[in-house]
C-alpha cells in the first residue's frame, strides 16, 4: 500500500483548542513531595535491592540490519526474496517461504523434491490420534495424543533433460532467485540450469494455494532450452510421504537426534491407509484413511500441458500414467528442439472428512477441478491478487522510510492470513500450516495474539475462529466434567478437541484458556458489534466458563476475598501456583463479562433471556454469585516492593542470575534443566504479570504497570516466542523507548531470522499475530476496554511515522502516527466513529480526515540497580 503523506486539507485541532472546547481543567501540577511519593521511592528501592547486578545484560540490545544476510535476502517492501540455493538452512527456508490458506497448506520443498529437510504437504484438522503412555498413570491425565500429518504431497514435478534429474543442491545453476510475493500469495522460483551435458535451460516454476477456492492448488513449471535440441521429462507426482520413503531425504537428520517438546511426535506405525485409486486422462486421485482416528483425505491431480517451439512445428508428445497404492505419476515425454519453450500446469484439489468415505471425496476433488480448469491458471492467479488487494487495503500497517523493518512487518502479517482465511470450521494451529511443530494443535495463542487481528481487520475470519471453539463445548463439558468441576473446561492443547497435553502440570493446570476464549469473544463483539453472535453462541460460552470459574475457585471463611489454586498461568516455569495473578484477572473479567451480558439481555432481551435460563437452569442469583466472586477475586499485591507478585509463591523462590555465564548460552532452560530445577527460581520463561498488565490495563495504575514491569523484566528469558511482543508493547506505554523498540525487534524476526532455532518447525503464528499488535496497540496506541476506544501513540524516535486500519462496526479508520500530530479518517464504511480519545481529547472521526497535535512525550528509563 503506498502511504498518502497529504495534510493540507485535514481538519487540525490543538490541544489547547480541544481543551477549550471541552472546557477541560488542566490543574496545577504540585512539585512538593506527598506521602504517597515518598512510599513509592520507598518501595522502588526495595526492589531495587532484590535486582541482580547486572539485570539487563541478557537484554542486550538487537540490531535489525544485521539479522538477514542481505547478499542472499534483499529488501523488498512486498516480496521475501532469495537469491542464491542454499542460501539460508533448508528448513528454514521451507518455512519462510511456504503457502497456506488456512485450510491446505505447502512447506517451500522445491518442485523436483530434493534436497529437503522436512516435506510437508497439510491438511487443516487431518491428525493422527495414539495412545499416550503414562510413566506413573493417573485419573483423568489426557489419554489420546493428536498429530498433525502429511497429507498426499502433490508438490512434485521432476525435470529431466537427456535423462538427467535437476537436484538443485548439486546442479549448476546462475541468475537464480525465489521470491514469495504478498501481493498475489505466488512463490516464484527461476534459474539458468547448465546440464551435466553442458545445454543452457531457463527453468521458471511458480506455486499458489488459492484463497478463493479453498481446496485448490496450482502450480506450474516452465522450461526453455537455450542453446540446443533436448528431450525434455518432466513427471507430476502425488506421493504418500507420510508412510512412504523418498530416496533422497534422511528423515532422521532432518529432524535431529535432540530431545524437544516443541516438536511433533513421531508416529511409527503405517498411518495412511489407500482406499481409493483412479485415473483418467491427465488425471490421478488418490484416497486414504488414518489407521486411528478414521479420518479421511484425498487428492487429485489435473494437468496443461502445451508447447511452443521456434518453426512453430509440434513435436511427438508420449504420455506415461501410473497409479499405485501410495503413489501416482504422469510422465511427460517430448524432444524439443533448440528455442522451445515447455509449460507444465498442474492443478491440485484435497478434500477431507472426519466420517465421509474416499470415494465420496473423491468425486468432491473432481467436481472441483473440472470447476478450476474451466476457469484456468491465470484466471486463478489474477482473482488471487484481487483478493489479496482487498485483504491489504484493511490489513496493511506501513511503518514510514524503514523498508527493512516493513517487509518483516508485511511477512509476519501474510503469515497471519495464512494461517486464518480459510480454516473456517476448523482451528488457527500455532504454527499455521507452515510445519509440524507442536503437533499441529490449537493453543491460546489463537485467542490472545491472532483474534485482536483478525477482529479488526478481517472479522469474518475471527468469528469462524470463535465458533469453532464453540464446537468444542460438548467435549469442554465432559472434561471439566472428569476434573470434578461445573461449566466446562476448554483443552489446552488440541485438534479433534479433547485434552491431547500429557504434561498436566504446563498444560491442563492453565486453566486460564477459558478466560482467554472470553476475552477473545468479548473483542470481537465490541469490535463489530455483532450482537446476534453473542446471544447465540456467545452466551454458552460465557455462562459455561463463568460456572467453571465458580467451580474451580472458592470464597475464604470470611467471604472477603474469592481465590484460585493448583493453576498454571502463561509462565510455564511457574507451574501449579495458588493465586496466579494473570489467571485471577482473567478470571475477574470473564465473570463480570458473562454478568453483565446475562443482565443486559434480561433487561433487553428477555425472550432471550428466559431461554437461557431455561436451558442452563439458571437463576438470577447465579448471576449475583458471579459479580460477587468477580469484586471479591483476590489480587495478589506485596506492599512491600510495591508489585503483583506472580503467584503467591513467586516472591519466596530463589533468584537466577541470567547472565551467569554457565546459564547464559543453555537456552531456553526447558531443554537443558529438569523442570524441578527451574521451578525453585523466581525466573520466567515468558510474559505473564506483563500480558495481565496490557490485556486488562484499565484495571492497573501506570504506577502499578512501571513497578511490576521493573521487576520483572530482568526475570523473563524470552524463552517463549510470546514473550518479546507483549514486552514491547506495554514498554512503548511506558515510555521505555529503547526497550520497545528492542523487543519489537526480537518478536519481528522470531522467525526471518531463527531467533529461537526452530523456526524450521514452523512459523509462530502468535508472534505474528503480536507483531501487528505491537504496532497497533504499542507504538500505534490504540486500546480498546469494553467497547471504549482510544489512541495515545509512542512512536519510536527513529521512526518518521507509522499507518494503520482498524474496522469498528463495520468502518475501516486509517490511523496514522508521527512526530507531534496523529491524523484519523473513516476510509470506508457509511458512518462516523466515536467517540474516540486521542491523546487525552475526545473527537469524532469522519469521513474528513482530521489531525490532532499531540505534545511532548516523556521518556523514561527502566529502574536498575
């Protein structure tokens, strides 16, 4: 998106006119010390003395330029682009420039399949289930693993040129470059090939997974020889990677010998089973079923195959077919004289199922394909870009003059459509469906990271998002169910649903999922103001997860304060706490949100309310149990240091010394320390006091957010990829500048740069997701408490501005950021928004574009020893 720098025409309103306006009473500011200053420098020296000496050397700063070998990655605002083979780690690259909808997604392994770490075709939802083998075996520890697998890969086209294979990792190869461009969603690879035998080959391939049509591929390989007659081979494939073998790839070496949790189980037994084979002219399908959990996929391969030579002449074409159990081919056989040039399209469909057999998908694969060929690649391609042109005029976030930083910022949010558009009745998995990491599964990265995003940019995807956990609501029951609690209890880590972590400790105990679904709900409905979902599904879900909260937590003898145990909160080196204080504020607001909605329609929607009742049995005084528990929810504050503490152990654990050089290079601690070890510490592996003060931080005093920010800092090891983002933001409101600008940084090229060394397991779709929000919601200063909205900028200083679009209600507002002045204009929608406050003043945004000064901020620095 090209960024409009015009101002002469907006309207400009000072902050002394605003003030006048409004009638507003600045005050005298007092400069004599009050009793509440004197405790506060009080408590901040009391912290001070808990700081270890050297408390912010692990957070040495990060410099953006020398994080991308420039030589292989150039800047380019729109495209990644890489310019030599083998330029960055295989994995890697596969996930960097991989293609997804949502719904099929296609690792970046390259078109004649070799030289690969990791193949990985996905279908979104298809899993294997296993049974979990319990060390030492107890009641209502989750009992089915879940993993993602690969779905049929139809990925391959293997040139031949006189017999000869192109294995990129040994072939001769100049003028080379593959580039993934945002713009049109295709990856793009071409190259001059010098046989073995010494002939001249232009080879150009390009790959789309369609955002349009859901179950749709296509790609295409183009071949023209240079310098001589050749006979040309090209093979299209569909191949079983999941059981079968592939005689260049080691397995093995690809994924490492290291014990990682991160990583995806490895399934030893036969998982796909054929139940289908068919082909036809140009044509193949194959259809198999998972041994275990009986779901069903199949894939079918269409083809264009044309030529065009010199004289004009057509030479003999033979075509070979072959169709087999775990594999089909289609050979394609011509020899071309000197100047030819040979295309290849492919066109691929996948349908799956969780009951329907292969046949029955099958036939849905060739009802499709007929569809798209009709319609034809390049028709495919250019409704792409269409799409695409829409998602980026709502999406797009510009940061002025940084083109480094912008196509880092724009490749984090393609991963964010990505992983959404069309997941549609199925979940967002935390790495998309770029890898296998974590298995595949759905966590709450979704909700707190993602769901912001998508509910202000493309709010149709978010509410497929909510309703799919709405899905899960009977399996939700029957958990919390066996956990011996009321409502329900959503799992933490799954695919079909049930609980799949084998960890209670890290994974069931974070019960704060419930509170984060409700969160993410409650965003959305203020966002769009889409009531009738709220009454319909949203209403199950905040009363089961109210009643849940009621269940879990109790009232003290005294019924002073209500309190939460034996939970896990974000930090999952804190495991298993009492009064974990993210989970207590979560709690608190899904409370009080599922109470005023129940309210609300009783007083609005009666009708509605009745039937509410009726199928809950509820009662009014259910609704007052709740606000009573939600006023009364214990909040865990030591008066001594002036800060949240954790959970009420946190304070009493021994302190880590991060920079401890025996400590420094063992990262993330998980995979070098038994858990036991890492519990005793007051250490954190990611932000959980600090996601509580952004999430909920009209609930805490900027006094409060500095003071709990200090302290725990220098105790995160950014471990998590969740981490460094919300770091960020809450650092920008507080005006630690150079910190804000450094974690952006850190959460920005988690994955471009391999911050965390896996990034060949897949994108961190939650990260991105935090990126957008760092921008938005940190520098950009955006906050949005319970439908009042506002914006309070912290540009960074050698940033010249920044641009960014939040739809409310239906109106897309562009919001754009600089020095002193913040301009705000309804781009597209039929109404005005407001009001909104903007830099302390309340105004009415229109169709006018109207510019705001705002004054001087103060910069602060992070309290140190």
């Amino acid at each position: 998106m090209s960024h409009d720098d015009k101002t002469k025409d907006s309207a400009t309103i000072t902050a002394d006119a605003i003030d006048a306006a409004v009638g507003a009473n600045t005050g005298s500011s007092q400069s004599e010390t009050t009793p509440r200053s004197r405790a506060s420098e009080e408590r901040r020296r009391r912290r001070r003395e808990f700081e270890p000496t050297r408390a912010d050397i692990h957070h040495h700063l990060v410099d953006a330029e020398g994080l991308m070998d420039r030589d292989i990655t150039p800047v380019d605002e729109w495209r990644l682009i890489e310019t030599k083979p083998g330029g960055m780690p295989l994995g890697v690259s596969e996930t960097l420039f991989a293609l997804s909808n949502g719904y099929i997604g296609m690792r970046a392994n390259p078109p004649e399949g070799r030289d690969s770490a990791e193949h990985g075709t996905f279908i979104n939802g298809l899993h294997e289930t296993w049974h979990i083998r319990h060390a030492e075996d107890a009641y209502g520890l989750a009992r089915a693993g879940q993993s993602i697998i690969n779905a049929p890969d139809s990925k391959a086209m293997r040139l031949y040129i006189d017999d000869e294979p192109l294995r990129l990792g040994n072939a001769e190869v100049h003028d080379y470059e593959r580039s993934l461009d945002f713009r049109d969603g295709l990856l793009r690879r071409r190259f001059n090939w010098r046989t073995p035998g010494g002939k001249q080959v232009r080879v150009t391939s390009d790959r789309m997974v369609s955002f349009q049509e859901k179950h749709v591929a296509v790609m295409s390989l183009e071949v023209e020889l240079l310098d001589s007659d050749a006979a040309v081979v090209i093979n299209s494939q569909i191949l079983n990677r999941q059981d079968g073998e592939d005689e260049y790839h080691d397995a093995a070496a690809a994924q490492g010998s290291e014990l990682d949790p991160r990583r995806a189980e490895t399934l030893e037994d036969r998982v796909l089973n054929p139940t289908f084979q068919a082909e036809g002219e140009e044509r193949s399908t194959l259809a198999f079923r998972c041994a275990r959990s009986g779901m069903t996929v199949a894939c079918a391969m269409d083809h264009r195959f044309t030529i065009t030579t010199p004289d004009g002449s057509d030479p003999y074409l033979e075509i070979d077919q072959r169709t087999e159990q775990d594999s089909a081919q289609i050979l394609y056989h011509v020899n071309a004289p000197k100047g030819s040039i040979i295309r290849l399209e492919k066109f691929v469909s996948y349908h799956s199922s969780r009951h329907v057999r292969g046949e029955e998908l099958a036939f849905r694969c060739a009802r499709t394909l007929n569809r798209v060929r009709r319609i034809g690649l390049r028709t495919l391609q250019e409704n792409q870009q269409e799409w695409l042109e829409r998602f980026w005029e709502r999406s797009d976030v510009v940061v002025h003059n940084q083109p480094e930083i912008q196509q880092a910022v724009r490749w984090n949010i393609w991963q964010l459509v990505q992983a959404s558009a069309r997941a549609e009745i199925q979940g967002i998995p935390a790495k998309g469906m770029t890898g296998t990491g974590y298995g595949g599964h759905y966590f709450w990265d979704t909700e707190i990271y993602v769901l912001p995003f998508l509910s202000y940019t493309s709010p149709a995807f978010a509410r497929n998002a909510l309703r799919f956990r709405w899905d899960m609501l009977d399996a939700a029951w029957e958990r919390a169910d066996e956990l011996a609690h009321d409502g329900a209890l959503f799992p933490w880590r799954t695919i079909n649903g049930l609980e799949s972590s084998a960890y209670y400790a890290a994974g069931t105990a974070q019960y704060h999922i419930d509170a984060d679904i409700v969160y993410a709900l409650m965003k959305y409905v203020y966002a769009t103001g889409d009531v009738e979902f709220l009454l319909r599904e949203g209403t199950d879900l905040l009363l089961s997860t109210a009643r849940f909260w009621m269940s879990l937590g109790f009232f003290d003898p005294d019924r002073a304060e209500f309190q939460i145990h034996s939970v896990t909160g974000p930090d999952e080196y804190n495991t298993v706490v009492n009064n974990n204080l993210y989970t207590n504020v979560m709690a608190q607001y899904n409370l009080t949100a599922a109470a005023d909605v129940l309210r609300q329609m009783m007083t609005e929607r009666p009708e509605a309310f009745r039937e509410i009742c009726h199928r809950y049995n509820l009662e009014v005084s259910e609704i007052e149990e709740w606000e009573e528990a939600a006023a009364k929810m214990y909040i865990p504050f030591n008066e001594r240091l002036g800060i949240h503490p954790q959970d009420d152990q946190f304070l009493l654990r021994k302190r880590w010394n991060l920079d401890d050089p025996e400590v420094g290079p063992k990262r993330p601690l998980l995979l070098h320390y038994h858990p036991l070890t890492i519990y005793r510490h007051q250490i954190i592996k990611q932000a959980d006091v600090v996601l509580a003060l952004f999430l909920m931080g009209d609930k805490f005093t900027q006094e409060e957010k500095r003071a709990d920010y200090d302290y725990y800092d220098p105790l995160t090891t950014g471990d998590s990829s969740l981490s460094a983002v919300v770091q960020s933001i809450v650092a920008a409101e507080l005006g630690y500048g150079d910190k804000a600008i450094d974690f952006f940084i850190r959460g920005l090229y988690v994955d471009l740069a391999n911050l965390h060394g896996n990034a060949a397991d897949g994108v961190h779709v939650a990260s991105a997701g935090g990126v957008w929000q760092s921008l938005v919601y940190g520098f950009g200063g955006f906050r949005d408490y319970d439908g009042e909205f506002s914006i309070d900028p912290r540009l960074p200083d050698e940033w010249d501005g920044l641009t960014y679009r939040v739809t409310i209600h239906g109106c897309r507002m562009r919001v754009t950021v600089r020095r002193r002045t913040v301009e705000v204009v309804v781009e597209d929608g039929e109404h005005a928004l407001g009001p909104i406050n903007i830099a302390g003043h309340e105004v009415i945004v229109g169709h006018e574009p109207l510019t705001i000064v705002v004054g001087e901020r103060e910069e602060h620095e992070p309290a140190k020893a």
